[in-house]
C-alpha cells in the first residue's frame, strides 16, 4: 500500500513512524514534511492548504492520512475523495466539529452530550454580557482555528473581555464564553468510518508553557499515556455518550464524520464533560498513544476511509507507557526565534525524537523553523520509567534557548491526580 501523510509536524512525524511499522505499507510520502520525516518516508514540497495540489498528488496513493485541522477545514479530504482515492480526515462540513465552536455546541445540545452552558456571541457587548452573567474563572473561546491559541482561561473579567474583543475581530464572526470545567483533563481519541466508533488509549495533554500549568496556553508541551488515575469504565462511558452520539448525529445531518475524532474532556463532579472536539490528531498526544499501538496503523486507516472499520479486530497495545516533552524554541509561543541550529546526541534506548518545526539547510544541518521544534518521545514499562528517559532524551538535545516544561507526566507518577467525587444524580 503506498502512502501519503499530508502536513509538516510532530504528529505527522509519529504517524509515518508508526506506518513504517506497518508491513502492508510498501511506499510511504511525507508532505510536506520536515527535517525528521525525511528519515522514515520520501519528503515532497506541497501547499498543504491547496485541495487541489493535494488531490493532484494524492493520485499516486492508495490511502492519503490528512493530519492538521486547517487542510480538513479547507477542503483537502474532499477534493482527495472526489479523485477517487481513499482518505483518513474528515470532510470540510464535518470538521466544523474543529473549525466552530458554535457549530460543536450545537451538534452536541442537538446529540444530547454533556458539555459546558455556552453563550455564542457576535458583538463585544454580547460578549460582555455573558460575562457578566457568570463567575471566574472566565472561558472565552475564539469562534474559528486559531492554531491552539484561541481558548482564554482566566481570572481577570477584563482580560476576558479584552480576549473577546480581539477574537471577534481577528479570528471569526463569534466568540463562546462558557461555563468553566473543573477537574483534570483527558484527550480521548477515536477512529470512525462514520458509523462504527473505536476509541485509543487515553492521554492527557499539558497546555501552558510553564511548570505548574502557568503561563500562557499552548499548542501543547508534553503528553503521556495510558492515564493510571483514569476510574476504569471511563473509555466505554465516553464511547456511548459522547462519541457515538455525536458521530451518530453527524451522519443524520448528512454530513458523516470519518477520520480521527478527539473528544477534549474534563473529568468533573457530574461526570466526563466535553471542553472541545477536534476533527485530526491531537498534537503531541499522538506521539505516546501511537507509540503504545502494537495493530498495524495502515489497515485501521484504510478501514476508516472505506467504511469497514467494524471488521476489524480490536486493536492490540504495548504493556507500559509513553511520555512526549516538547523542546520549544525561545519566545514560543510569542514570535519564536527561528534558523537556530539543532543537534541530537545519543539518545538513551526507547526514545525517539520527533520533529515538528524543523527544517534541513542546504549543507544538510537541522535547523528550527517553527515554535515547537522537537517531541521527545519514551516508552518504558511506568509512567516513571517512560518519564525519567524522555527527560535523559530532552538533555541529548542542544538547541540555543531551547526549553521544555520540566512537569511533564510527574503529577500522574506521583499519584497526585484525582477525579472529583462524582455528585449523586448529576
Ligand atoms: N494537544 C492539543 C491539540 O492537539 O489540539
């Protein structure tokens, strides 16, 4: 089967990784890929965001795997299916789950979904309102991709209202504000043809740049699975009222989603709650659930693509954990230096370094080119394990101001995080 990932990060990096595993994977093409993508697969130039460039190329492939939101967002799965060729990713309608908030919460009232209450709002004063009619801390979303920076959590009414303002007149025509989520968060991922749902491990995905979960958010610096403090039941609860529902829904509008669908949780007192859904991979989530998956990927792509995903047999994960730290560069995620040289030394067994913003200079040296640069990624038999090697990984990387959050997994091997008590009845 020859293969084609489209886009240029850490993600799509773990995922021809793990279709290079895959026996029945005879030809594999990253585009456009990025200096690390170029050890496991054929790298090609290619305007991600251009249907029709993709679906032109596409033509070569047996199965075409769109990793980022924005292509799907945009098109490029449909233009690939209208060529004739199978693609993992959603349509463009269906991935509005991702590209509007508004459109989510309404799929998810119309499915029957618990989620946060939301306001959807298109002016400043109706934003201000909604405010008003709510207590810290404030959750004001921007109404449209707006590359993992557009969720405001704080304390400050002004700074919420200030968030608002600009989104409204930077990203999209609406903002949500809606109520605030307690308890941990969980990203679960699942395949779906559109009918049939299996969901992956569970991960948990630390979001701001600083140690403790302070600092500005993030697309994301480090990721671990399986979750040890995870109520056993959690996964199947989610597939039957979360999940299904929503992809159930989604083929009753006409619009089936097929793809990866990412249900953003948060654990609370009334149970698991969505905080978002996203229509791809999550990043860097993916590179410790796929480090853990033992079925070969391609078969399991294919099946979402063509519609027989419930013949396939349950999918076989690796004993043990993973764990990603993200090395970023200076002044991520402000305007992040880039063209800084990155060198890997030796790295410890079971890690594997994947790449995000990189790129090779004409002398063939790796050079930064992106806010997050590289995903350090371990597998051990703990959390502890897979956590004291992907840091041993973080120190054989020598980028000048690069930096990494220091906390990644450390809560969850210390046993620190705890699921509110469920409220009877709720
Ligand atoms: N890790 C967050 C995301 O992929 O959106």
């Amino acid at each position: 089967m020859k293969v084609l990932v489209v886009g240029p990060g850490a993600r799509e990096h773990a995922l021809v990784l793990a279709l290079s595993r895959d026996p029945a994977v005879t030809y594999l093409t990253c585009a456009p890929g990025n200096a690390g993508t170029v050890e496991v697969a054929e790298v090609l130039p290619l305007d991600a965001m251009n249907p029709a460039a993709v679906a032109s190329l596409a033509r070569h492939y047996d199965l075409v795997v769109v990793g980022p939101e924005a292509p799907l967002v945009a098109g490029v799965a449909d233009a690939v299916r209208e060529v004739g060729v199978p693609v993992f990713g959603p349509s463009a309608a269906a991935a509005q789950l991702e590209g509007s908030k508004t459109f989510a919460k309404d799929v998810m009232a119309a499915a029957g979904v618990p989620t946060a209450a939301s306001d959807s709002c298109t002016t400043a004063d109706e934003a201000v309102q909604a405010l008003g009619r709510r207590v810290a801390p404030y959750v004001v979303k921007a109404d449209g991709l707006a590359a993992g920076k557009g969720v405001l959590v704080t304390s400050d009414r002004i700074d919420a209202e200030n968030f608002a303002r600009d989104a409204l007149s930077t990203v999209g025509a609406r903002v949500v504000i809606e109520d605030f989520l307690d308890g941990p968060e969980v990203s679960l991922f699942a395949l779906t043809d559109g009918t049939t749902v299996v969901p992956l491990l569970p991960a948990q995905d630390h979001k701001r740049v600083g140690d403790d979960d302070t600092g500005p958010n993030t697309g994301g610096m480090g990721a671990y699975a399986p979750l040890p403090w995870l109520p056993s039941g959690t996964v199947e609860h989610v597939l039957t009222s979360v999940l299904q529902p929503v992809v159930a829904e989604m083929a009753t509008r006409g619009t089936p989603f097929s793809g990866l669908l990412y249900a953003g949780l948060a654990m609370t007192s009334r149970g698991p709650q969505v905080v978002e859904f996203n229509c791809r991979f999550g990043d860097p989530e993916t590179q410790v659930v796929l480090a853990l998956l033992d079925t070969p990927l391609a078969g399991l792509l294919l099946a979402c693509a063509n519609g027989t995903l419930a013949a396939e047999p349950p999918l076989v994960w690796r004993p043990g954990a993973a764990v990603t730290v993200v090395v970023a560069a200076e002044n991520y995620p402000g305007t992040p230096a880039a063209g800084d040289e990155v060198v890997v030394g030796d790295l410890p067994e079971g890690v594997t370094v994947l790449h995000a913003g990189t790129r090779l200079s004409e002398d063939g040296a790796v050079l930064t080119s992106g806010g997050r640069v590289l995903s350090v990624t371990a597998t051990g038999s703990s959390l502890a394990e897979a956590r004291t090697r992907a840091y041993e990984g973080v120190a054989a990387v020598h980028l000048r101001g690069g930096f990494s959050r220091s906390d990644i997994a450390a809560k969850a091997a210390r046993g620190e995080i705890s699921v509110p008590t469920q409220v009877e009845g709720a």
